[in-house]
C-alpha cells in the first residue's frame, strides 16, 4: 500500500464515535476519486468474481430505483472527473477500464448498480421506505467494515443499528436518524465513522456471531504486539442523498485505509494522536467491545501518546 499523509482525519474530534453527526454536503463534493481508483475497482471486480451473494443484493423492484443511481454518477463523473471519465456513447466509463464488467456473471451485468459500483470507490446501498421505516433495498457493498450485507438486506435502519450501542429500537438516535431519512429532500449530506483494524484489507465483514464471539473473548488484534506494523486507521466517509423520481436514499460508503503508524508524519501529529487517544480512553465497555478494542486500547493510547510527546 502507498504511503500518504490521511485523507480525511475524523478522530480529530470533528467526527466523534458513536455519535450521528450529519452535515450538509455541497453536491460539488459528492464523489472523491483519488490514486487508488484502479486498484479499489479491481478489487471489486474480483469479489464479484468470487463471491458475488456476499457483496451484491436486491430486491425484485429496485431495478429503476438502479438506474436513477447509474444516471446520476453518468451525469457527475464526466463532469467532475473528466480526465477519468468519459461517456463514450454507451454509457460513461473509466478510462482505462472500459471493460470493467467484462467476464461478471450476466445477472451482475445487468444489475444497474453493479454498473454504478464500477464506476467509483464508493460502495453504494439502496434504502427504501416501507410501513417498518427505511429498509435496506438494494446494495453493492464490496468493502464492509465490520458487518454483512446478507444480514442487513431487506432489515429496517433500527434493526441494522440494533448492535450498536446506543442505537437501537426505540431510543432516541434511532428515532432521529429515521426522522432525518423521511426529512431529507433535494439535498446531500455526509458523516465519518472510523475505527481501528489489523492489516490493509478493504473486504473487512463481521457477522453478528463473529461480533458475539469476540465481545465475549475480547480477543487481541495484534497477538504479536507490533501495533506500529499491523494497526491501519479505517475511515469512512458516508453520504446520503434521496433520488429524484423513486424517493428511495441512495447511501455512500468510501473507504480511506492508512497505517496508524502514518500520524507520526503528518504535520499535525500532536493533536491529532492526543484526540485519537482521548476518544479511545472515553469509550465505555459497551463501545469497546462492539468496536473490538477492548484488549487492545490500552496498548494503542500509549502508542498515541508517544506519538504525540515526539512531536
């Protein structure tokens, strides 16, 4: 993996864990391409390859609702992006990967998000209003971060967020993100989310016995201590916009991974360490053990703050 300085540093305290945090998001801003494009889409395209059931669902009637979201990113990319995308006639294209759905299963060729997926880093989920709330219609998630699509598919947001604490049914977050879902109208919106995992990968699932299993264990992440070798800082910047003509919320996952190890170089390492290790210490058990850091918190403060005692 190619070693920069972090794209995007919610753990500055902008972004707290556990914590909704929406903001109004110029549509000018709505995709980010950078220099990982190429290698995030071959990656897509190989869990496509593999194990398709695991990254891509829908339900029978989301096919138009599929269409709306290729149209759109045809119509922003070339726009926004046109050194990297083109519309070549057929349809709008990376550049350089104009066979991207070349060799996917035909059922995949013709799901229109599929296509869309294709075209960007972002992961792309369909949610859609029924009786029970805003439910998870249609997705292609390639690069989870510690759930799975298959669990999640056809469940309403307060049973998708019934393991995070705090964000069950009936409390109150779980009401106001569903009072935001009905609220949302022309505009977009974004939030991060980050958390810590063990090596670069960018397929990270987690079913809700493996979530079980491990707040039960608590089972280190690093067996062999090397925190500065094996730790990366997964951020996610998620946006939210309601499609025009279906009503359904078109929801947007990119994924930013860079080595813990990266802070020691970044040119606001001080502050930015001493925040992340206070957000870390202000973790309950409860947070701890759905984020996975119980065995291992300790170990990444003091990792933090020597970072920021070098500065």
């Amino acid at each position: 993996m190619t070693i920069r300085q972090p794209t995007h540093t919610p753990y500055d305290g902008s972004s707290k864990l556990f914590a909704i945090g929406l903001k109004s998001l110029e549509l000018d801003r709505w995709i980010e391409v950078d220099e990982f494009l190429v290698p995030h889409l071959a990656e897509k395209r190989r869990l496509y390859a593999e194990i398709p059931e695991k990254v891509f669902v829908e339900e029978d009637d989301t096919r138009d609702a599929q269409q709306e979201v290729l149209d759109l990113l045809a119509a922003y990319l070339p726009a926004k992006h046109p050194g990297i995308h083109r519309d070549s006639g057929a349809g709008v294209e990376v550049i350089g990967m104009e066979t991207a759905i070349d060799g996917l299963a035909p059922e995949l060729r013709e799901a229109p998000l599929v296509r869309a997926s294709l075209l960007v880093q972002e992961d792309l989920i369909l949610m859609r209003r029924g009786d029970d709330g805003w439910r998870l219609g249609a997705g292609s998630l390639c690069f989870p971060s510690s759930w799975s699509l298959l669990e999640k598919f056809g469940k309403p947001l307060q049973q998708i967020h019934a393991p995070v604490p705090g964000f069950g049914p009936g409390t109150r977050p779980a009401e106001i993100i569903n009072r935001m879902f009905d609220g949302l109208q022309g505009q977009a919106v974004e939030r991060f989310n980050w958390s810590i995992q063990a090596g670069d990968a960018l397929y990270h699932p987690l079913s809700n016995i493996q979530r079980i299993d491990r707040a039960t264990n608590r089972p280190t992440r690093f067996p062999d201590g090397d925190i500065n070798v094996h730790a990366f800082i997964r951020v996610e910047r998620q946006t939210l916009r309601k499609l025009p003509f279906s009503r359904d919320i078109l929801f947007t996952i990119r994924i930013h991974l860079d080595p813990l190890a990266v802070l020691a170089r970044h040119p606001d390492r001080a502050t930015l360490a001493a925040s992340f290790a206070e957000q870390l210490n202000a973790l309950d058990p409860a947070q701890l053990d759905y984020k996975g850091l119980t065995a291992d918190r300790d170990r990444l403060v003091a990792f933090l703050h020597g970072v920021a005692q070098a500065a």
